[in-house]
C-alpha cells in the first residue's frame, strides 16, 4: 500500500492571493473568445461556403485545469527557487512547451533536463496529472523533497480500488497501456507485499488469450512473455488469475473497457460457477468523467452530416487518440497536434495511430460547400482550438477578420 505523505511535505498553494492572479495567467495563454462565441453559436459557425461544427464537449477537463493551475502557482509561490517535474504535466507539447518556458526542469522525457539523482532536501516537485509510481515517490520522500501534487481525483480513485484489490489478495487486471504513466502509477499501487499483483491487458485480443488461459490453462513461459513489461514481479498466471478484480486507465473507451470486463467476467463464471463468482471476480467502473463527456459528444456530433472530422491534440494523449479512433470508423478524420499541421488545401500532416507516425494526405480538403467536426481531447487548450478555426476559414480564401466582425 503506498505511504501517506507527511504533512510537512505537502505545499499548499490553493491560496486566494496566489489562484487569483495564476488563474488570470492561464486565462490569458489558454483562453479563447473565438471558441466562446462559437459555443455561444450552437457549437456552430458558418461563413460563406463553410460550415465548422464543434462537439459540446471537448477540450480542457477540470483535472487538467486544475493541474496547470497547481504548476503555474508553484512558479508563483517559488519564483527564484529551481522547481522540478516528474514528466509532462499533460499530454500536450504547447502546454508542456509553456511549462518549460517558465524554468520548470523536466525529470524526464525527451527533453529531460535534471535527473532524480540531483534533487536534494526541501527541493520542490510536481507531480503531473498521470500520478506516479510509488516507488518514485518513495524515492523523493527519502530525499525529504516537496510536492506539488497535481495528480487528477479520477486517477487517485482506481488507485483507492487497486489497493483495496491488493489487500484482499485479489489480482488487479488493468485495462490500459502499460507503457502510459497513468497506468504505470496504478499498477504500482498492487504491491506483492500485501499479496497483490496486477496484469495489464490493451486489447481485446490479450483479453481473450488471458480468458483461455483462465478456462484451460497453458504455457506459463509463452503467458509471461506475452506480457513481458505489463505484469507484477513474481505474477504466476496458475496461481494469480483465480481471484480478480478489473480496472482501467481512466481515458480509455467505456465501450470497450466494459467488453474487457464482460469476457473475463464470463470465462470467471464459467471455470468457477455462477454462484461463486463474487469470491473470484470484481468490477468497478473508473472511467473518467470528462472522458466519457467528450466521447459522448463526438458520438452525438458523428451523427451529423458531415464531410470530415478533425481531432486536435497532442499524439500521446491516450483520450485523444481515442475520438480520433471513434471518428475514423465513421469519416475521413485527421489528428492533428496544431494548426500548422494544415499546410494548404492540397496538403495536411496528421498522426496514424496504425502507423505510429505522422503522415501526409493530398487534397484533404475538399472545394465547394463543405462542414467541417472538430474536437479535441481533455488536455487541449482553447487556444489551440481556435487556430485551427482560423486557419481552416485562411485555406477557404477567407481572412479571420471577415469571419469574426460578421
């Protein structure tokens, strides 16, 4: 189980002096008038031959306000003093651009520029909206650091559930991406030490083969390889899989998390027998809220006419990369992470999630009256949102000016 943070290492700087001008900050990097009025608009602006729809939901969640907020205060409070952070504090490069802009170290990440080794007593880190693995923290609590701790409530509840799963013996089954640092961070929450241990499945397919083996056994050598890097130290799967309780990474999709949970559940109650599934199986549902807000929105918005779909954010965002798989099942979409990924009507760079790359597409953008669906993932600023809008109007042959003074 992982161990409380003494008082003394807490900082505490939800102070009204210090939230008032922070909030002022991040208004003024992130915000857009732009994106109010086409809100205001019925989520709809149409200009000429072009028509731009955006979801009801979409952008910045409260966890990730809330983290920002918590970074930009830590600046605040300590401006003079070097400030640290375990990794990107969302997944967004302009927002972990900003953050490095202001003199925030990175511990990690391509762009790491401080190691955990140097930190030293009453130094001062923050923890991003992902959390972090106990281990990390255990390892900065010995250093006596300070946190800043900003990890998101929905994160800091699975982490409440995998726990409780540890203590009763039960084997957490995590759906999710075991190299993410959400799921990192709750994985390590199933400490072996109070008889815990946990395995990440990402697909349907892993879910299946995990399923066999639940109902007829198999290689235990060709299962530990299989699940090399998304399993507990010491996991068995003859002895680890008779008692298990599902979790998620908060921003996977509901639909198919709640498929995880409905084949293993089944092949539970199958080897063990309906009458005796609560001693062998349990579920709880931990997908966020702002998660599931803005993929029920883009469902809602798909199901509007519409000639293309584009997803704004950064590649690694897992919520992301989610409605950009909800979108491609439906129309032509493009992720993209900015709106100089929008060369020119003839030629737009986008991410392929199947490719794992950026690629580029010819003539995307098609002439005459056209309606565009745009949304974007829970760590996308406003900002963001409206540089697209106005490049999007630029590649019609229209100025920005014209559209917002009609």
């Amino acid at each position: 189980m992982a161990t409380e943070v003494p008082a003394a290492q807490k900082i505490n700087l939800r102070r009204p002096d210090v939230m008032e001008t922070v909030q002022a900050q991040v208004e003024q990097h992130y915000r857009s008038e732009l994106v109010e009025r086409v809100r205001a608009n019925g989520h709809q602006i149409t200009f000429d031959d072009l028509t731009i729809k955006l979801a009801k939901e979409f952008g910045f969640c409260y966890g990730v306000e809330r983290a920002i907020d918590l970074a930009y205060a830590a600046r605040k409070v300590f401006p003079d003093q070097p400030l640290y952070i375990l990794g990107e504090i969302i997944h967004n490069p302009e927002v972990n651009d900003q953050i490095r802009a202001m003199g925030i170290k990175f511990l990690s990440g391509k762009e790491k520029n401080a190691d955990i080794n140097e930190l030293q007593k009453d130094d001062v880190v923050i923890i991003p909206a992902f959390g972090t693995e106990v281990s990390t923290r255990k390892q900065l609590e010995a250093k006596g650091c300070r946190f800043v701790d900003t990890t998101c409530g929905d994160v800091m509840s699975v982490w409440k559930r995998v726990r409780q799963y540890s203590r009763d013996k039960v084997t957490s089954i995590i759906h999710g991406k075991a190299w993410h640092e959400e799921t990192k961070a709750t994985s390590s929450q199933a400490s072996p030490t109070t008889g815990g241990h946990y395995l990440v499945v990402f697909t349907l397919a892993e879910t299946d083969y995990v399923c066999d083996y639940i109902l007829n056994g198999g290689n235990k050598e060709e299962f530990l390889n299989k699940f090399v890097g998304a399993c507990s130290d010491g996991f068995d799967p003859d002895v680890h899989l008779e008692a298990i309780g599902v979790a998620n990474q908060t921003t996977m999709l509901r639909g198919e998390t709640e498929e995880v949970q409905r084949r293993l559940r089944a092949a539970m109650a199958r080897r063990f027998g309906e009458a005796n599934i609560a001693q062998h199986f349990r579920f709880f549902d931990t997908i966020c809220g702002a998660t599931q807000e803005r993929q029920d929105a883009l469902e809602n918005l798909l199901s509007e006419p519409m000639n293309l779909l584009l997803v704004v954010g950064g590649y690694n965002s897992s919520n992301t990369s989610h409605l950009a798989e909800m979108g491609e099942a439906k129309l032509p979409t493009f992720f993209i992470k900015n709106a100089a990924k929008m060369e020119s009507p003839a030629c737009i760079v986008h991410f392929d999630q199947h490719r794992n790359e950026e690629v580029t597409t010819q003539n995307w953008l098609p002439a005459g009256p056209i309606t565009i669906g745009i949304t974007a993932g829970a760590s996308c600023p406003n900002n963001l949102i409206e540089d697209v809008i106005r490049r999007l109007f630029e590649l019609r042959g229209l100025s920005a000016s014209s559209v917002l003074n009609n």
